[in-house]
C-alpha cells in the first residue's frame, strides 16, 4: 500500500425504500443524493460546498447545549 494513511472518514448510507443515498463527510458536512457518484465527487472535493452543521441546531425544541467546563 503506497501513501500515508489519513484519519478522514467519509460514509455513505442508503436510505432504505428509496433512491437516496445520504452522505457525511469527516468535516461533519452532509448532503443526500440518488447518483453515488455525485456523492462521492462531493466529498473528495472538500472542503468545495461543504457547510458544516453546528450539532446544537439538531437539538430539540426546549434544550440547550451545556457550557464544557
């Protein structure tokens, strides 16, 4: 195996009973698409497009991110 080895993790999840593939990218980034190939495309062009999401927008109604200390 030639190259140095990277710690980036990039996954693909096939949504099941559809066409859509849903894609993360190892900045956290992540976007839907039915082509595997547009989905890949889009990642290995990081960070082109890519919009890492804050994980405190995915909390529910009524919760708060707690300082670290």
């Amino acid at each position: 195996m030639k190259g140095t080895p990277t710690a980036e993790v990039y996954r693909i999840d096939w949504l099941p009973g559809t066409d859509v593939l849903h894609g993360v990218c190892h900045c956290g980034a992540e976007r839907t698409a039915e082509d595997p190939v547009e989905l890949w495309q889009w990642m290995l062009a990081h960070p082109t497009g890519h919009h890492p999401v804050d994980p405190s927008e995915h909390l529910p109604n009524g919760h708060r991110k707690e300082p670290r200390s």
